[in-house]
C-alpha cells in the first residue's frame, strides 16, 4: 500500500486525530470561522465530551458536539460531521434538532430560548438534489418576503470535490482550507502557513510519521472501510446505469416496432429488424 506524509482527512480516525483533540482546538476554531464567516469570530471552544469527543462513530460519520464562544459574548453550538451515508440532509435535520432539544435545562421549566446552532457537514461527494456549489448554507425563510425566519438554524454543506482551485487561485483562510483537505493525500507539506500560522500544527496533527502503531492500524483499517464503501456506491451506481440503459434500449425498439407496424410493415419483417417476437409485435 503507498505510504503517503499525510492522512486522508475524510477517514474518519484521521478527521477525529486532525479536529477531534485538545490539542487540535486551535485547528478547529480556525477551521470553523473560516466555514462559517462570521464578522463575530469563535474564539473559545468546548467539546460536548470530553472523554469521547466523537459522539457517534459508525464507520462512515464521525460526529462533533462543539460549544463554541464568540468575540461578542455569543454561544453557538456547532455540529459537524463527516458524512459518508445516505439521506445526510435528513441527518443534518436530525442532528440540528437534537441539538437544539439538548440545550431545554432538565429539572426547570423550559422557556425554548437556545443559542444558535451550526450543522456543518463535510462531504466527500457531490449531490445535485444539494446544489452545484462547494459551500451551501441553508436558513428557515419565510417565503413570500424571502427573508430569514431565524438566525437560529444553519445548516452548511461542504462538497470538497467542488473544490477545484488551484493553490495560486486561493485568495483567503476558507480556500486554503478547501484546498489542503481536498488534496492532503498528495502533498509533501502543508502550504499557506506563511498565510494563516494556525496551519503549522496542521503538519503534526495529519501527519502519519506520528501515529503510533495502533493509531496506524485503525487508520488502515478505516481507510479500507471508506474504500469498501465507496466501491459499493460505484457498483450499484454503474448497474443502475447498466439496467437504465437495457430498460431505455427495450422501449426504443418498441417505439420503433409500432411505427414500423403503423405504415403496414409485416409482422415477420418487423421482427427480423427490431429482434423483438412476433408474438409481442402483435400485441403493439
């Protein structure tokens, strides 16, 4: 197996050693005001867990409860996954719901004002029913005003394979981050820290040389379970193109048996052309 400097980013054992440490908070702030945007940065954070800090991990999502505080005096609770499953807007849902039912105080009574929560989900793949862009950030909107319901909700996803531009075509800290994540695999070092000084403990946090021999075996093992997974994707998708593509051949022969049939073509005729039975061309 090809021994690359640094981990794959979308493994999850990797996304929890890059962002999932107390060592990684000063990465993680980073990473968040640079997805995020806010004129408002995030300048402290908490783990929901400390002990555990992922607090699902089924193999393919990895999952971060984060409370976060801004420069204003503001909390947000932020979210964020590392999605590799299906129905992932739905996830998101779940995920923003939970966390906002989280925030009601046990043993008083409830007043349902919660700080505002962040659901950012990191994919690896693109999906349409999502948008064309690399970055989507989704508000409640009232429709008929088009404007925002609530500053309470958002729900941003990341399409790293949109990430398409070059290293001299990044402009500012979210493209070097959508830039280095989309290609750590293939880099020697970590560029942008002469930008953005954070980025320096990026080089110790991905980098394999570190890992000790455990770490290095969960790794191996997770990055097979990604490939896995991805292959099963791939296969189910080429054998729905394969049966879409048999489905649309069968009815163009069809179309094309009834119009023979329409202008007085023979039955036998009609078969030897298309290949269809006779028995089926009498039925059209």
């Amino acid at each position: 197996m090809l021994m690359t400097k640094f981990v794959n980013p979308f493994v999850d054992q990797a996304f929890k050693r890059i962002f999932g440490r107390e060592e990684s908070k000063r990465l993680m702030i980073d990473f968040l005001n640079a997805v995020i945007g806010d004129e408002h940065p995030i300048v402290e954070i908490e783990y929901g867990n400390r002990e555990q800090v992922p607090v699902f991990d089924d193999g393919r999502t990895v999952v971060f409860d984060i409370y976060c505080h801004t420069s204003d005096g503001r909390n947000i609770v932020v979210e964020m996954q590392n999605n590799r499953q299906g129905f992932f807007k739905e996830r998101s849902l779940y995920y923003a719901a939970r966390s906002i039912s989280s925030q009601g105080m046990k043993g008083r009574r409830w007043q349902y004002s919660f700080d505002a929560v962040y659901v950012i989900s990191v994919l690896n793949f693109t999906d349409k029913d999502i948008s064309d862009r690399l970055r989507t950030e989704v508000m409640l909107y009232d429709i008929d005003s088009v404007t925002a319901f609530t500053d309470r909700l958002h729900l941003i996803y990341l399409q790293m394979p949109l990430a398409n531009k070059t290293e001299a075509e990044c402009e500012n800290n979210f493209d070097y981050w959508m830039y280095i994540l989309n290609n750590m695999e293939k880099l020697n070092d970590i560029p942008f820290t002469d930008k953005n000084p954070v980025l320096v403990d990026l080089e110790d946090a991905a980098t394999r040389l570190g890992m000790t021999y455990d770490e290095e075996v969960a790794y191996q093992r997770a990055l097979k379970r990604m490939w896995d997974y991805d292959a099963g994707l791939w296969s189910a998708k080429e054998e729905g193109k394969a049966e879409g593509r048999a489905e649309g051949l069968a009815e163009g022969k069809l179309s094309i048996a009834k119009n023979m049939k329409g202008y007085g073509l023979a039955p036998d005729a009609i078969s030897q052309i298309t290949g269809l039975p006779i028995e089926e061309i009498g039925k059209l």
